[in-house]
C-alpha cells in the first residue's frame, strides 16, 4: 500500500455556480507510475448492521449499518483512495508513507469507512480518527505512518493528517480553491486534534511550544502546488467540466492514474465523476447519480482471476487517435444532458438515473471493441 497517493483541486464558492457549493477533483497517484497499477469503481448499497468488518490488514469489532458508497479503489483491496455517498460527503487521500503497518487500518480502509459511517465531512473526521485511534498504527516520531485526507460536503471542507497516533484537522474557510499535491496539509492552527497533542510533541522534541502549532511543519512535510492550467476566477464560471480539464491539465505533469469529480450541490442533486481508467488526457469521465437503484457496470470491476477490469483492459490496448475525438464528443454531451437533467429535476432522483454509468461505460466501451 505504501506510495498510494494523489493530488487533490477543489473549489469553494465565489467561483461555483450559483446551483453547485463544492467541486471536488483528484487525481490517482500510485507506483507504478506506468498505467500498469489497476483500479476499479464499486458501488456498495447501504446494509443493515452485521458483524466485525474485515478491512485489509485487520479486522475490526464494531460492525454498524453503512450508507451507499461508490468507491475509486485498488484493485484487490478493501479499502478506497476516494469516493463519496449518498448524503454527499466526499473523501479523497492525498498522502500515505510507511503502510502498511500490520494489523493495523490502512489509510485506505479509513475513506471507506468514514464514507460508510458518516453523514457530513465533520462526522466522517470524527469516525476516521476514533477508528484509527482504536486500530490505527501507535507511534509519535517523524518516523511513524503518516497519512493526510481531503474531507468535503455540501457546507464543508476538512484537511485531515494522522501521523502514527497523532492527528490535526483544519476546517478550510477562507478559500475559493485549493490545490494539494501529495504530503501533509495542515498548515494552519488545528481546528480538532488529538488530546493533548502540543504536550506531546514538545515531549518527543518535535516542537519547541513558539508560536502557533502548524501540524504538516512539525513533520517537515510540504504539500501546496501551484493551480495547473487556469487557476478559477470569476464568479459562478467554473463547473465539472473546467475541474476536468484541471486534472488534465496535472496529469500531463506527470503519470497520473484514475480520477474521480465529484460536484456536491446543497439543494439540487450531487454528481460523481470516474475514468476507471489511467491517465485523464485519454479518459473519459463517467457520470453517477446516487438512486435507490442505482447500478454500475461490472466492467469497472476486477472478474475473480483476472488482473484488471475489462474497461481498463480495453482501453490500454486501443489507439487514442482513432477514438479520442469521438470519445471528447461523448462526454461533453453527457455532460450537457446529465447538467439539463439535474436542473429540472426536483425531489428524490428519478429512476431515469438508476443505470447512468453503466450507460456511459458500456457506450465508452463499444468504441474500442
């Protein structure tokens, strides 16, 4: 599990349309860096209670009834690098170092479970950090696992960093964006933190008690960057479309591996965005729309045996340049139904959207056949 990470954009108000609060963009980040690392979409409706929860690397005690997720994950692991549910929190990983620890939770298995346990971003910084204070690795050095969170709904947005069993979070308040690239991000004085974190790093002589507590300094990690391609400006101008061309945009700095959008809305309906595939300069998002019936297509999935998902296998072996136009075309016209949909649906989600991204993918799919 060790180097799972991505770089994270999103974007507050002035800068949102008027019918949208938060749009949520990351990009995977994971070695292999050569498109060869593997990831899959699931979807996982809400359940009743049951017993323990066997995560990756641990099993833990206090099984609770979970909510609908859909989840941006490795394949063959239990755990997520982002995702979102139906109550429109939204949790992304920006930062792992030194797991997996054994028998300990996975900074994976922690968005999985905070999207599961939580109905807002403040609920999901209190379910993931009790979670990991329980079954999470020990340790207060520089030296101990380190893992850092985007956490965002509708009237929020949180930065969460754990380093062994020490926490910070920041509540984000006064930005219109943010862009984070890999590394701790809590830069500013903690919001919440672990009890009597102060006192314990003077102990360890890791801060000597001047001045204002900045969590991600303490650990001589740096993780803001730059806005790539045209950071947002004006009001109300950026949308879904402009945080895919920001992810783009960061994926032609490097090698980037699959990427969700998310774009919650207070009032209206949330839509999640996915490539399942590597590399978003010749990927193509898919939308989805949490419903009571809501279904995914099983192409986004790893078949039992197999190493990677029939999309992702496809889409490695075709020719960019005899499909990506037309592949362009499908998307920005998805965009512009799924944006008309939205705007004159009122209420619960129509059934209309129960297989919206089976819908996408399959028509994704028919092109490289």
């Amino acid at each position: 599990m060790s180097g799972i990470c991505g770089e994270v954009f999103v974007v507050l108000a002035p800068f949102v349309g008027s019918d949208k609060s938060v749009i949520f963009g990351r990009n995977g980040l994971r070695e292999p860096v050569d498109g060869s690392a593997v990831t899959e979409v699931h979807f996982h409706p809400a359940s009743e209670a049951t017993g323990p929860v066997k995560c990756d690397s641990v099993e833990i005690d206090d099984g609770v009834a979970t909510l609908s997720v859909i989840l941006n994950k490795p394949a063959g692991m239990w755990g997520a690098e982002s995702g979102s549910n139906e109550k429109g929190v939204c949790i992304g990983l920006t930062f792992s170092e030194g797991f997996p620890v054994g028998g300990k939770l996975n900074p994976t298995d922690l968005v999985r479970l905070g999207l599961e346990r939580s109905t807002s971003a403040s609920a999901a910084v209190d379910t993931m950090t009790s979670l990991s204070a329980k079954y999470g690795p020990e340790g207060e050095s520089k030296d101990s696992a380190k893992a850092a969170f985007v956490i965002c709904d509708p009237n929020e947005l949180w930065l969460l960093n754990i380093v062994g069993s020490l926490w910070a979070a920041q509540k984000v308040s006064d930005s219109g964006s943010l862009a984070l690239k890999p590394g701790l991000s809590v830069f500013g004085s903690a919001d919440l933190s672990s009890e009597d974190l102060s006192a314990k790093l003077q102990a360890a002589g890791l801060w000597d008690g001047s001045g204002d507590l900045k969590f991600a300094a303490v650990f001589g990690s740096e993780s803001n960057r730059s806005w790539p391609g045209s950071e947002p400006s004006g009001e109300g101008l950026f949308g879904v479309t402009q945080m895919f061309e920001t992810l783009r945009a960061a994926g032609a700095e490097g090698s980037a591996l699959s990427s969700q959008v998310t774009v919650l809305s207070k009032e209206g309906l949330s839509c999640h965005w996915f490539t399942a595939t590597p590399n978003p300069l010749e990927s193509v998002f898919k939308p989805f729309i949490f419903t009571t019936g809501a279904k995914i297509s099983p192409l986004t999935k790893v078949p039992d045996g197999e190493s990677c998902s029939l999309l992702h296998k496809l889409h490695s072996n075709r020719k960019w340049e005899n499909v990506g136009d037309l592949l362009k075309s499908l998307e920005s016209t998805c965009v512009d139904e799924v944006d008309g949909f939205i705007s004159k649906q009122s209420g619960d989600p129509s059934q209309e959207l129960d297989e919206l991204m089976k819908d996408c993918v399959e028509a994704e799919v028919k092109f490289y056949r």
